[in-house]
C-alpha cells in the first residue's frame, strides 16, 4: 500500500545541507498498522511528511496505493490537480490536533468536505456520521475550547477519514495525551483500522504505542532505517535492536557479582530468551532444570500482550561457559525459544523533540 524507494531528503539550513533521509526503503503492506520509532532526529518526521509530499522529497520514489506521488508532484511550488485528488484519500491526524478554534466540532470535520466540493446537507451528513465513528456524536455543536485533549484528538481523527481515505497517517498523535487517553486513542486506531481496512502508518516515540496497536515497525537512525520487520518476527529474530527495546530486561549481572572490569570469580552464561506461541504457557524452563540437572537463575522478565497474542522475553543465568552449555539452550531452542546472549546494556534514550531543519541539525 505504501512504498518508498531510495529515499532522500535533504534541508538547506544555515548555509549547509542537512540530510534528513537518507536512502529510505520502506514498504507497508495494504491494512496493516506500522510503527515507524527512532530518536530526534532520526528522519521520522520527514518521512512521513513526504510520504503525503506536504514535503517534495530531494530524490527517491513514494507510492501510495499504486500511485506514484513523486510523477505527479510536477516541478512548481504549489501540488496540481492529480496531486490534490490523490492526496485526498490520504488522511493526516496531527500532534497537536490543528483545530479551527472559529469552527464547531461539526465544522472542523466538514472542513476538508467543504474542499472537495460536497454540497452543504452532504457535508454535514457525513461529518455527523464520522463524529459517531469516533465517539463524538453529542459533541457536534461543541467547540473545540471546551474539549479535553483526547476528545480534540478524536475530531482530528473524524476529520482525517472525512476523504473515505484508504491510508491514514499519524504524527506522533499520542504523545501530547496522558496514558488513559492514549489508550483509549489507540484502541480507536485499532478498530479503524479493522472496520475501515485502513492502512495506518504512524510516527512515536513510545514503545507501548508499537506493543498495542502495531503489526510492523521500523527503527530509524541517522535518517536511515536500520531496522525493520513485523513485531512478532523481530521479537523472534537473535540481536533485534526492536526487540530489546519493546521488551527491556536488567540484571545482567547477579547480585554479589559486581562487573569491575577484570573476570568475574564465577564462571556462567546469560542469555536471553524470548517466548511466542505456544511456549509462552509452557513451564519450560523448570522443564529445562529438571530435565538437564542445571541450576538456572533468572535475572529479569517481562511478559506483555502483542496483537493479541502473548509474548515474553526472560534473562537467565546458566552456570559454566557457553561452550559448555550447548546442549541447555539446545533444549530450549528446540521448543521454538529464541536465544541470544545480551550485550551491554545502551546508553538511555535522549528525549524526544519536535522535529526540524534545525533539530535534526543539531543531533548530527
């Protein structure tokens, strides 16, 4: 439904070109929901503003339900004719909702109605019905003043979908919502997605956002994806920079047994271990102690509820050196575990700003 190709988008700030995108290959397949996370900076922003051209992309490709958006940009400032029709089954759900504070909820919604020409009883017809879509039906007559974040939020939503769009877009929509809300906005996305078949691509910066609603993510850095997959692949995959993130776990190091740079007085083997299907309600790692005689500690957990599904990812600790565990993690690999032995834990993410010509500047 969605695919970029090649790429590329670079500002001009202060004299010096910045390269927000770089090389960008993404593909979102038709109904799906995919995350696209990554620092400030890292391009996310850019890149779901040219997928939509509100930015002309420097070179590379965007398709969006088989249409070229690139071929029909043309060479002038201002988006043609083809380029308007297209985008108009596009819809755009914003950070900081973009209200018309001189409008009505009713109007709001009606606004993007008015542009493409919809008599007024149509107008308002549809806005009505979209208003009821995202729980807003009494609040029609409401003016944007006397909503709360979340409901604001939602007229957004309806006012996003007044195009019977087929993709729907979202910058950064929760970030500016308390954790009850964002909930409740994301289990919306979710049923739209469902009711609708909408393909919905969204751009955060919270890992709980890509765990409750996503089928497919990307990690961006540096203006490049670096990473990229469904989410129940990633969490099967050995070194999955996602997955680490999605499912942190500590206690790399037992209690006692403080790292000082020089061998540790005991030798052992950490590893990780990821659940899915049907082992998640298996006991397999009593199975695991019992069946090989080894004494196995865990150092960290962390189970949680992927598209329904639950997954979980545990840090244990086996004695002796890896070599001289092959035949434990054999075991665990063998009933459909993934395993993998962790790194050092990463620095901690830097804070996530707007992001700019200016912002991405400065982070690189």
């Amino acid at each position: 439904m969605i695919t970029t190709t090649g790429l590329t988008k670079v500002y001009r700030s202060r004299g010096r070109d910045v390269t927000a995108l770089d090389g960008v290959d993404l593909h979102v397949r038709e109904g799906e929901v995919f995350g696209v996370v990554g620092r400030s900076g890292a391009g996310k922003s850019s890149l779901i503003r040219c997928v939509n051209l509100l930015e002309r992309p420097t070179s590379g490709t965007v398709v969006v339900d088989g249409r070229d958006l690139t071929a029909l940009a043309g060479r002038g400032p201002r988006a043609g004719a083809e380029l308007r029709r297209a985008r108009s089954r596009i819809g755009m759900v914003f950070q900081h909702f973009n209200l018309l504070s001189s409008r009505t909820v009713q109007g709001n919604v009606e606004l993007p109605l008015e542009i493409l020409g919809l008599p007024g009883r149509e107008r308002a017809r549809k806005a009505r019905e979209l208003l009821g879509l995202v729980g807003l039906a009494d609040h029609a007559r409401s003016w944007p003043a006397q909503l709360s974040g979340g409901q604001k939020q939602r007229v957004g939503i309806a006012r996003a979908l007044a195009g019977d769009p087929g993709v729907l877009l979202s910058d950064e929509a929760t970030s500016a919502l308390d954790p009850e809300t964002t909930r409740s906005v994301l289990a919306l996305l979710r049923d739209l997605n469902r009711q609708l078949g909408l393909t919905v691509l969204l751009i955060t910066h919270e890992m709980d956002v890509v765990k409750t609603v996503c089928d497919s993510a990307a990690l961006m850095r540096d203006g490049k994806v670096a990473e990229s997959g469904t989410v129940s692949g990633l969490l099967a995959t050995p070194g999955s920079e996602l997955a680490r993130e999605l499912f942190p776990l500590g206690g790399a190091t037992p209690a006692g047994e403080a790292e000082t740079g020089k061998e540790t007085v005991r030798e052992r083997t950490v590893v990780d271990v990821t659940f899915h299907g049907e082992s998640t309600g298996r006991p397999l790692i009593s199975q695991l102690s019992r069946a090989q005689g080894v004494d196995v500690s865990i150092l960290g957990a962390a189970m949680d509820t992927i598209g329904g599904r639950q997954v979980g990812r545990m840090r244990i600790e086996l004695p002796g050196r890896r070599e001289d565990n092959a035949v434990p993690i054999g075991f665990l690999r063998e009933r459909g575990l993934t395993v993998e032995f962790p790194e050092a834990a990463g620095a901690a993410r830097a804070p996530e700003t707007p992001e700019t010509p200016e912002t991405v500047e400065k982070t690189r």
